[in-house]
C-alpha cells in the first residue's frame, strides 16, 4: 500500500489544540530529581528530540494498512496505540504532533523520555506498572474521554521483552476506545543491546515500514475471562506484525545485496 501524503498523517487543527490542552491538564511528575540528574535529563532531552527530528526527517516509509487506522478513527473519538517499546524512537516521529497522551514511568529514564516525546507534541502520564501505574491509567482515562488519543507500549515499561500486559485491555475497557496495534520495523538500525528492550535506532535515510492491524475493541463489561482472551489477541496480533517485518526487512536486505553484487 502506497504511505498516504504527509498531509493525511498530520494532526489536524483540533488535534494542535488537543495538544497543548493535553500538556495542561497532565500532572508534573512528582519525583524529586537531584541538581546533577536534572542537569542529565536536561542534556538528554536535548539530545533525543534532536536524533528524533533530524533522523526521523531522513525515514523513507512504506504503509501497511493505514485503512486500519481510518477504520479506528471512525469507531469513536479516540484510538490507543499499542506498540512494543524497542520501536519508541521510530514511533514518537511518526505519530508526532497528534496530542497522543503515553504513559511514562517516575524514574530516571522516564523523566527524559517523558520530555522528548513532549517537545514533538505528545503527552505524558507519570506512572508504570510498577509505580504510580493506577495515578497514571486514571489520568489517560480522562485524556481519552475528552477525545485524546493515547500511546501505549504493552511491554513496558521493563519488560519482559515482547510481552504484552493488560494495561491496555483495562484502558480500553474503561474507555470504549479500540485498540490500534501497529509495529515498526526500519531496514537498517542501531540496536541498543544492552537495554532490556533492545531500542531500535533507524539509520539516517533507511527504509521503514509499518504495519498496522485492525483496531481491537473491548466490551466495557467484559469480564476477567474475556479480559484475558482480548490480552492474548493483542499479543497475537503484536506477534503476527513482527513476522510480518521481519519478512519484510529480509527482502530488503536481499534486495540490497543484489544490487551491490551488480556494482
């Protein structure tokens, strides 16, 4: 499927309005940072929304499956992203600019990630699943029935690594916003191997695709059981989208050997 014009994947006016809303309405997080770490999360907040902008500029991207996309916009006001956290770079510059509410954890890392994401107009819920996780859902919860969009990597915020947690079925659940799984996968990339994720860094100007499923809804009263089977096809469908990309990424790689091979 040709990648539809740059146009179409902008924010539209009402979603520039949502953005600076979205970053009004978030609470500060609470953590106190030392003089020497807010110094660190101030250098590292600059450095990432510059990788972020100037590499993200270079991406070429192929589309599978924006009818998807259109088909969750059409269900209800607002879409939850679900997405696996190594694709967190590639993603923040797709999808930038759409006042997409993410959850981000307390610590360290999270305060810096937070205000990366932040600077290419996204917004931030402070908690994870293993601290101010409860604070951080009623606060995307809220978001979503103002008709936010919110963002969520389903391994996070430490993994297991492609594991999904059921964050986001409760989300979806409390809202009534369908879920919308999509992986990204670009031809050639730095992997940052000693995270426990894995973080994916594209190369400046490689390929990148994504790929984006059918939107995911669950019912507001389901129960724990089906809770529990809308949790296995959200990992399905994360599953059967990396197979998808890695077939994808395979071709690519043969395609430029052949090409080197013909020089």
């Amino acid at each position: 499927m040709p990648e539809p014009s740059l146009k179409a994947r902008e924010a539209a006016p009402e979603e520039e309005r949502a953005i600076r809303e979205t970053r009004a309405e978030l609470a500060e997080n609470p953590r106190t940072f030392t003089p020497w770490e807010r110094l660190q999360i101030s250098v590292a907040t600059w450095v990432g929304y510059l990788a972020v902008l100037l590499i993200g500029g270079t991406l070429r991207w192929e589309v599978v499956g924006w009818a998807n996309f259109e088909a969750a916009r059409q269900i209800g006001k607002s879409v939850i992203y679900a997405f696996w956290h190594c694709e967190i770079f590639s993603a923040t510059w797709f999808w930038r600019r759409r006042g997409i509410v993410v959850m981000t954890s307390r610590n360290f890392d999270g305060e810096y990630i937070g205000r990366i994401i932040q600077r290419h107009g996204y917004g931030a819920a402070r908690g994870s699943s293993s601290r101010g996780g409860a604070r951080a859902l009623v606060e995307m919860i809220r978001a979503i029935r103002k008709g936010r969009l919110a963002g969520f990597t389903v391994d996070g915020p430490r993994g297991p690594r492609h594991v999904a947690k059921p964050g986001v079925v409760l989300l979806a659940k409390a809202t009534g916003a369908p879920i919308l799984c999509f992986h990204i996968v670009p031809a050639r990339a730095s992997i940052l191997r000693k995270t426990w994720d894995r973080t994916e860094i594209p190369h400046p100007f490689s390929r990148a695709a994504i790929f984006i499923a059918p939107p995911i809804a669950v019912n507001p009263d389901a129960g724990d059981e089906e809770q529990a089977r809308k949790l296995r096809e959200v990992q399905a469908t994360l599953d059967e989208l990396v197979s998808r990309g890695q077939e994808w990424k395979a071709e690519k790689q043969i395609k430029r050997r052949n090409s080197k091979s013909k020089t």
